[in-house]
C-alpha cells in the first residue's frame, strides 16, 4: 500500500463507516460504494457530503 501511495495511487479500504448512523448492512455499503465513486467525482445521492464551513 506505501508503494501504490508513493506513486500517486490513492488505497480506499472497503472500511464501515459508523459515524452516518446505518440502520441495515444495505446502508453499510452504499456509503462505502458512494464514497468510492466519490473518488472518481461520480455523485449517485448515496451519501451525504460533509459541508466544509
């Protein structure tokens, strides 16, 4: 994973991210799947962007 890093690659691990509260595992993963075609800047409305203020 340094090496792909160290040459420009970005590592997304499939991680649950608990802080969106997920009710079902379905919630589980579209927030994963949102926010990897977040990377590639395809929005889908599978998650919610945090505001930056």
């Amino acid at each position: 994973m340094l090496a792909l890093s160290e040459m420009g690659g970005i590592v997304a691990p499939p991680v649950p991210a608990f802080y969106s509260q997920p009710e079902t595992i379905d919630d589980i993963v579209e927030h994963t799947v949102g926010r990897i075609l977040d990377l590639f800047a395809i929005e889908v409305g599978l998650m919610k962007r945090w505001k930056n203020s």
